[in-house]
C-alpha cells in the first residue's frame, strides 16, 4: 500500500517525469483525457503536481506497464490502485493461472511455441499462423483468451490490426511482439490494454507475461454466441487443429523427387493446400441466417480435422521417404 503523501510538496513537470518513468507527454495526455491527476497552476502557468499526484502516477505505470489499459483505472484512488498492485505481486509470487487458449500470428513465434521442449503451460495454443488469412478464418470461428501479434514494427497499423483480431475473437487480452516502436505508439498500447513485449522474446517470457497480464485482468473470454441461437445439428465445438506445414514446406513437397516412383508426397501436399484454402472459403461464405452461418462454422472445424489427417499422413510419407521441406 502506499505512504501516506505529504502535500505540502508540488514538483513540476520534469521531475514528476523523472520520478516515474512517464515521459510528459504521456502524463498530460492521462490527465486531459482521462483525468488521471488534476495539477494545479504556478503564478508562472507551469503545471505543479502534489506528492499524492507523484505517487498515483507511479502506480498507473506500473500497472499500465503490465498491460492494464489506463481508462480502466484512471479514476481509481491511491488505494484501490495500491490493492491492484498487491494482487500483482501476489501474481508474480507464483499464483497459478488457469489454462488460457492463445491464437499467434507472426513468422517466427508460432514455430517457435509449438516446438518448446519446456511446453507453453498454462498457455494452450490454439491457433499458430504465418498467414494473415488463415489466421483470420480461424479465429472468426474459435474464441480464445490471447491473441498474440508478432510484427517487426508496432505502429498506427499494427494496433489497427491488433483491434481487428480482437474483436473477431471475442477477446480481452491481446499481445504485440515488436522488433521497432515509436514511444507514443507503444504508449497507446498500454492505453488500449494491449501488452507490448520488445523482441527477441521467448518462449517462457512470453508464457510468463500473458499468463500474468490476463489473470490479473480476470479475463474470461466466452463465445458470444448464445447457445440457443446455434441449432444442435450444426453444434461443433472441437478446437482448430494447428497446421503442420507453412505454404512454403507444401510448395517444396509438392516438387521433391522421391527414390522411387512415388508421387503421394506431392499429392498428399495438394490435398492439404485444398483443404486450407477451403478453410478460408468457408469462413467468407455468405450466409442468409444463423443456420448458414452455423453450417458454415461447422464445414471450417470439420475441414480442419481432415487437413489435420492428411497433414498427418503427409508427414509419415515424407519420413519414410527421407524428404526434407
């Protein structure tokens, strides 16, 4: 909990900056916008700040740091934002979170998670694309708890982005993996609620920080749609199968020379394109009610199984051939 402050102390500006780690425009923008602190004026209109001001601005960093959106706890005093702030400690000690489904999108990241020695515990990954497109398809069709977005610039079009998937998702809880940033954009991250990670990032420190950021966000994410909306016939719940192969590996199967007279292996791969393509086909059919659109949920996860049968098949070939993709 924090100290009781004194207030007969003002700081200016530069040294509230200084002693939190704001940058000014960032604390002007949280008190314009959202009334975080109001400052009173010196004689000379510099802005003046009272030690209570210090501290409150001290614990929204911290918290908005860990990916709590600063509209969420502007308005909350020194010890409402002291007790959030006790709960992330508590967190950090070792609390454990409960499974959290996870959609990753980027060209390296997915790999990177699904082939962890250690696992991803207590993140489930659901979903682990390279292409934009498929990974749009299917996460219109499975809820999940995180989205994580790997791109080499978080700017204006990355959160655009990263708005867009979540509310495809349904999701409360996103993550950016970024390589460059400009400050302003990755503050507006932390506004957004969104977690922003510099790369190089691994595998156990993104684990860590998600599984963090969403239980002390108590994030729940539900599918929105109402059960009794969806007709039993079409009910289909199962997750997404994970691809096994990018675009590339199916485009080198498809053309590899085998010892003997075989072309299952370019065949298998052709199979499983077709099915992925038709993942993204189902997921944009029109629709003319909630049963097309029910129909249509239930040809993407059924397709998905099969592409997973083929892809499964596809790999035992290539293995016994010694083909390398």
């Amino acid at each position: 909990m924090p100290e009781k402050p004194d207030h007969s102390r003002l700081y200016g500006i530069g040294a509230v900056s200084r002693l939190t780690g704001l940058t000014d425009h960032t604390i002007r923008i949280w008190e314009r916008r959202y009334s975080a602190v109001v400052a009173a004026r010196a004689p000379n209109g510099r802005r003046q700040y009272t030690e209570a001001d210090v501290q409150k601005l001290g614990l929204l960093k911290l918290l908005t740091d860990r990916g709590i959106s600063i509209s969420r706890i502007a308005g909350d005093s020194l010890d409402e934002l002291g007790q959030r702030v006790d709960s992330l400690r508590d967190l950090a000690a070792g609390a454990e979170p409960a499974a959290l489904s996870v959609a990753v999108l980027g060209d390296f990241l997915p790999r990177q998670l699904l082939e962890h020695k250690g696992g991803t515990a207590p993140l489930v990954i659901r979903i682990a694309e390279s292409s934009r497109e498929r990974f749009a398809a299917d996460l219109r069709q499975q809820p999940v708890d995180v989205v994580v977005l790997e791109r080499p610039v978080l700017d204006a079009e990355t959160l655009t982005e990263m708005r867009r998937h979540l509310s495809d998702s349904g999701s409360a809880q996103g993550v950016i993996v970024y390589s460059f940033g400009r400050t302003r954009d990755i503050e507006t991250a932390a506004e957004q609620g969104i977690v922003a990670l510099r790369a190089p990032v691994g595998a156990d420190e993104l684990r860590d920080a998600t599984a963090r950021s969403a239980l002390l966000y108590n994030t729940v994410v539900r599918d929105s749609r109402p059960p009794e909306e969806v007709p039993v016939a079409w009910e289909f719940s199962g997750p997404i199968a994970a691809r096994r192969f990018s675009p590339q590996q199916l485009a080198n199967l498809a053309v590899v020379q085998s010892e003997v007279e075989c072309e299952c292996p370019k065949h298998l791969a052709q199979l499983v394109s077709d099915l992925s393509a038709f993942e993204v086909y189902s997921d944009r059919c029109a629709s003319r009610d909630d049963e097309d659109a029910a129909l249509h949920r239930y040809l993407h996860r059924t397709t998905a199984e099969a592409r997973a049968l083929v892809e499964t098949a596809l790999q035992k070939v290539a293995e016994a051939e010694g083909l390398s993709y």
